[in-house]
C-alpha cells in the first residue's frame, strides 16, 4: 500500500471550513470509544461533556470565563505561528502576569483601604503589570533565538517551569496572606483590585469584554497592517519577505512581545477576575490549552474565538464528567491531544489530495 | 569512607543520567534522519504508565518494560502517520503528542497509583562487582543503565560506521537528493520515528520500574524535553548527548542532595536547576557554533515525493 499527496494548485475554501469540522467529528468518535473503553455510556457523556454546559445560564457563563483566557492566549500565539515561530511557553508567560499584575494588588493592599492612596488607578496599573511582564518574559527566547539562535521551542518551554516554581516560591514566601492561617496565598484582593462583573453578583467578569477586543484588534492587524502582511509573508514565503526588506529579528521580537503580552493579560485577568489572589498554581494549562485553540481555530481570529468556546465547553464538560460520571479529568486531556492531531491530520487535506495505491511501497 | 560517598555520588548521577540518555538517543536518531519529533515527553510518560501497568497485572517487570517500549512505539508510530505520510506539521503534531501522552498516561495509570513493585535487580558478577570504585559502577548496574551505555555505542557505530547510518544521514541532511537516489525517505524516517518511539518507553519504563519504582501523574516532569534539548546540546552526535547526559544527572542529583542536607535555599531554587541549566546549557552551546551549523539541514521539514 501507498499514500501519495497531490497538492492542490488553489487551496480549497470549502476544505478550509470542512476540515476543522470534520476533525472534530472524528475526535469525538475517537474519544466516545475511550469513554466506552473506560465502562461509560458514550451517549451521556456526549450530554455532559457537550450539550449540558450550554443547557443553563450560569454554565453559559462559565463558558465564557474559561474561554476568556484560553482565546486571549491563542490569539497573541497566532502570531507566533503564522510567522512559523514557535512559542510554546505561554502558560509560563500566563503565569508571570498573573505574578506581576496581582503583586501591584498585593503591595497596594491596606493602603487603599486606609484611604493612604486613590484607588481607580490601581486596575489599570495591575493590567498594564501583568501584560508588560508576559510581554518581557516572551522576549526572553525571542532574544535568545535573534541573538544566538537558540531553540525558541526548548528555552520558552523550560522558561515555563521556571515561571511555576517562581510563583509557587513567591506564594508560599513573601507573599502569603500574614493573616491566612499559614495557607499558602495572598490577601484576597481588595474590591478595586478585581475586575468588574459584567452581569453584577455574576461570574461573568470584563476580561471577557478584552478577549472580544482582542479577536477584533487581531483581525484588523492580521489583514489591514502591514506588520500584519509581514507576518503572513514570512510564515509562508519566508525568502520573499527577506527579499522585500521585512527584518527577521524585528518580526520575530515583536511576535514574541505580542504572544507574551497577551498571555500576560490572560494571566492578570484570571487572577483579578477569576481567582481574586494569588496561588501557587493559578493555570489549569490554559497556555497549553491554546496551542489547540489555536490550530483548532486555523490561526484566524474568528476561527480562535470558535475554538476558544469549543475548548472552554469541553473543559467544563470535563469536570462534570468527572463528578457526574466519575470519569478521570485526564480523559479530557487526552481528548484535547486526539482533537489536535485530527485537526492538524485534517489540514492536510486542504493543501493536499491523498490518494491511497494498493501495491508495492515506494 | 570519602571514597565511599565518592562512589554512591556517582553512582546515582549514572541513575539519574538513564533515562536521559535513552530518550535522547532515540531523539537524536530520528532528528539525523530529518524529522523532529517534540513528543518525547508524551511517549515517555505513557512508556512509563504502561510499563508499570503491565508489570503489576503480569507480575513481570520484563514484559513491562516490553509494554513500555511497544507503547512508545504506537505513539511514535501515530506521529509518523501523521508527519511523514501526511505532510502535517512536525512542531504541532509533537506537541500534540505530547498533550495526548500526558492525558492517557493518566488514564492507563489511574488505577496503579498507590502500588509499589520490587525495582529491577541490579547485576552482581562475583570478583568484577567487588573491584572497589569500578566494580560498583560498571559491573553492578541494573540493566537499563547497560541499555543505555549499549545504545550510545550501538548508534554512534551505526551513524558513523554503517551504510544504513549513512543513508540514514543523507535523508536528513536532503531528503530531495537522496529521494532522487532511490532511497526511500520516508520509510526509513518512519523507521527512525519508531525507534526514538521505542527508545522513549524504555526510557519511561526505566522511571517507573526502576528509578521509583512506582507510578506517580506526571512523574517525568519534563526529563522528555530535556532529552530534547540534549540533543541540541549535542550538537547530534551520541557520545556527546552521553556526556550532556551524565552533567544534567549530576545537577538532578546536586539538587536531591542539596534538599536533603536543607542548606537554608528555597526548595523551587533548586527544583530549578536543571530547567536553567538547560537554558544556559542552549547559551553556551549556541555561543560556541553560532548558526547552529551540526543541525541536520532538512531537520523538520516536511517531505513530499513529486512523481
């Protein structure tokens, strides 16, 4: 038997849109058949995993929390492998503005209570903490792959081992709550210091308005700028785009900053909208996570806020599966890794038609 | 006595250093042969999981280590279909892997945690293993360090020495040249993915058979992408990831002694240490060749024959 690509000489629009699709499809085919594996009911678990996290109010909500970061993340990453750069370290950038943003909340904390300091400012500042941070910890292997040509996949990914022993050191050290009873987190976050809620008394906080903005912000760059263009050259015709002038090391710092810094933002907005302190793992694997969303999502704005949501439902699904059904969170993940290599396998068939040949192998 | 602790020192450095050695090795076979596979991780800690299933439901460690190896294998073999045969992207399709591995890790082994089984004997030869300093080191090992010290030889004659390993390295350096020859490039990557497969079990096998011995979520806590950043630091040449190998178990074990003795550091400062040492190791090499120029030329992209 052989398998033979033919490539296309257009790229297939309806296979752009059947193909994330259809991959989906497949990956709930393969995962009913470890849910039948494990003894449960493929049936139910579809209905908890898919159809009950949409059936109420405050699950839709839930939805929308836990797509905030995961479309937040996978946006700035869409950059990052458009350009054919890889940053796979987002979760340890997640981490490090979560860090940053919630210390300005930490350090500001009796002062605004005793009236010592105005309060509106510190928000935005916390925001802006944690974004920068993520931001300046994705240059980290930017500069290291510019400079010397390090492996940006190994440096950022170690850099997010570094990030989670870091905030776990910090939470259980110098930050931890004085009046905790020795648990180890921060002060609960004052009110001023957390994110609005959006449906008052609600789970649904204004990061979810950020990840909106995000999506749009990303499309009008990605098709109406020229570092957009840029972007989209390089990834796909990358001597053309050394010939046009556009700089390598430019591009690839500012892909890093802008991955980096949403992952920041992602990160202070779980912290302050979500969480409401600091603890020592304040990730589930959202940066993980996104990498899906992304592929999932085809590296299009719009198709990363679809996939945000597909993620977020299944995560949700997850969980309940696990209470309702007694079915191991890590059937989750292994779903999520089946849903990736379905949705990459299924790429192919928009660039190429595969032919099967029986007869001898080449 | 000093000689003593010399001795022990060095002893579970080599310990340390196995399972690194063995993942790397496979990894590096099949970076020389153009593919890079970023799924080692994954495969590890399935081999792992499995491995240790096995054991306990056959009540052998042998066919566990079997089982680990043949369920790297079957990872491999998932991310072989899919880059080699199909063209998809290498660098996401490991990632994928990886996610994947971790998660059915957790479901192969959730009902294992807990157990404990004998770890794998260690070898005693009479007069050899009593040799003070070489006889504990080199005659008693358990069989997985002799793997290991049998695959850095077994590759680095094979790559250097052998027709095979040369066809081997002309597929990954051009694949278009060597596809011209006649050579068939994408069964012998094929091949070479389930051999880094294969040797990614053993390695996940020999955590939780021997090193632990027990079964533990996530226990490889990123030794896979260590391995991969060995090879790297490597520059791809097998005596060199050894080397590489021996200095990343001797800072794991640097670390283990040092919490022991609680030196008044933080205990995620040094959790850390072999993470930055992997950054600085990724400096220091790359400051030493600067364009990376010991890459295979071909490593990672994809192949697709035009007829």
């Amino acid at each position: 038997m052989r398998i033979e690509l033919e490539t296309r000489p257009v790229r297939s629009t309806a296979m752009e849109i059947i193909s994330p699709l259809a991959a989906f499809a497949i990956a709930v085919l393969i995962g009913g058949g470890i849910i039948a594996m494990l003894g449960k009911s493929p049936t139910q678990a579809f209905h908890v995993y898919f159809i009950a996290p949409l059936s109420e109010i405050w699950s839709l909500q839930e939805v929308a929390v836990k797509a905030t970061p995961l479309v937040l993340i996978a946006i700035g990453l869409s950059f990052c492998y458009r350009a054919n750069l890889w940053n796979i370290g987002a979760e340890g950038q997640f981490v490090v503005g979560g860090l940053f943003g919630g210390m300005v909340a930490v350090y500001t904390h009796g002062a605004i209570n005793d009236g010592l300091i105005g309060g509106w400012w510190v928000l935005p500042a916390m925001l802006l903490a944690g974004t920068l941070a993520g931001m300046l910890y994705g240059l980290i292997p930017a500069l290291l792959k510019v400079k010397l040509g390090a492996s940006e996949i190994l440096t950022s990914l170690m850099l997010v081992y570094l990030a989670e022993l870091l905030l776990d050191y910090l939470v259980r050290g110098p930050l931890r709550d004085p009046k905790g009873f020795n648990f180890p987190q921060s002060v609960p976050f004052e009110e001023i210091a957390r994110l609005p809620y959006i449906v008052p008394g609600d789970r649904l906080h204004a990061g979810v308005l950020l990840a909106l903005a995000a999506v749009f912000l990303a499309a009008f760059i990605m098709r109406r700028t020229l570092f957009g263009f840029d972007v989209r050259l390089v990834g796909s015709a990358p001597k053309a785009a050394r010939f046009a002038g556009f700089s390598d090391a430019r591009l690839t710092l500012a892909v890093f900053a802008i991955s980096g810094g949403a992952a920041g933002l992602a990160g202070i907005c779980e912290v302050a909208g979500q969480i409401g302190q600091l603890q020592p793992v304040i990730s589930p694997g959202y940066g993980f996570s996104a990498i899906i969303v992304a592929f999932l999502g085809r590296l299009q704005p719009i198709g990363i806020l679809l996939a945000g949501l597909v993620l977020s439902i299944t995560t949700i699904g997850g969980e309940n599966a696990q209470i309702l059904m007694k079915v191991p969170l890590d059937t989750t993940r292994a779903f999520q890794g089946i849903l990736l290599m379905c949705v990459l396998a299924a790429d192919v068939l928009t660039r190429y038609r595969i032919k099967i040949r029986l007869g001898a192998s080449s | 006595m000093s000689l003593q602790i010399f001795e022990l020192v060095l002893f579970t450095i080599l310990a340390a250093a196995t399972p690194l050695v063995i993942a790397a090795i496979g990894e590096l076979i099949v970076e020389r042969a153009g593919v890079l596979n970023l799924g080692v991780e994954g495969m590890m800690i399935c081999g792992a999981a499995t491995g240790f299933a096995v054991a306990i439901l056959t009540d052998s460690s042998e066919i566990g280590v079997l089982a680990g190896i043949l369920a790297g294998m079957a990872l491999a073999a998932l991310f072989g279909l899919l880059t080699i045969f199909m063209a998809a992207n290498q660098v996401a399709t490991g990632l994928a892997l990886t996610i994947l591995g971790l998660g059915l890790s957790g479901l192969i082994g959730a009902q294992f945690i807990g157990l404990k089984r004998e770890s794998l004997g260690h070898l005693y030869i009479p007069l050899l293993s009593d040799i003070p300093l070489i006889g504990k080191l080199v005659f008693s090992q358990d069989v997985f360090v002799y793997a290991g010290w049998a695959l850095v030889v077994g590759t680095a004659w094979f790559l250097s020495r052998t027709r095979a390993g040369l066809t081997l390295r002309a597929v990954g350096e051009n694949h278009a040249s060597a596809h011209a020859l006649g050579i068939p490039v994408r069964k012998i990557r094929f091949l070479a993915v389930l051999f880094g497969g294969a040797c990614a079990g053993l390695a996940g096998a020999y955590l939780s058979l021997a090193y632990t011995p027990f079964w533990a979520p996530g226990m490889t806590a990123g030794r896979g992408w260590i391995a991969l950043a060995l090879v790297v630091f490597a520059s791809w040449r097998p005596l060199l990831a050894f080397a590489g190998a021996l200095l990343f178990g001797g800072a794991t074990v640097l670390q283990l002694h040092a919490q022991a003795a609680s030196i008044g550091l933080p205990g995620q400062l040094l959790t850390a240490v072999p993470y930055a040492a992997t950054i600085i190791a990724l400096i220091i090499l790359s400051l030493r060749h600067r364009r990376g120029g010991a890459a295979p030329a071909s490593l990672g992209v994809g192949f697709v024959p035009e007829r």
